[in-house]
C-alpha cells in the first residue's frame, strides 16, 4: 500500500509540478541569446569583497 501512494503522489504531484515549472521558468538559465557576448556570470564572494 505504501509503494503505491508514493507511486501516485510522484505522478500526480511531482512529474505535473516539474512540467509546469519547465514551461514557465528555466532556472539554469539555458535559454539561447543570439545577441549575448558570453553566458558566464559573476557572482559576489559571501560575507563581501575580499
């Protein structure tokens, strides 16, 4: 019985929640940008500059 709701939980749950977020966001940003020098993004070292 346990196998089965978890079953049904995953596919009803989680497999349409990850869809719908593929649609309408890419959070690794892989979308492609013609107008784009590069795709490499600066991040901030934690607790300020060094």
């Amino acid at each position: 019985m346990r196998n089965s709701s978890l079953w049904l939980l995953y596919f009803l749950v989680f497999s349409p929640l990850s869809l719908l977020v593929r649609l309408f966001h890419d959070p690794l940003r892989r979308r492609w940008d013609p107008s784009a020098a590069h795709y490499w993004h600066y991040h901030r070292p934690p607790g300020g500059e060094r």
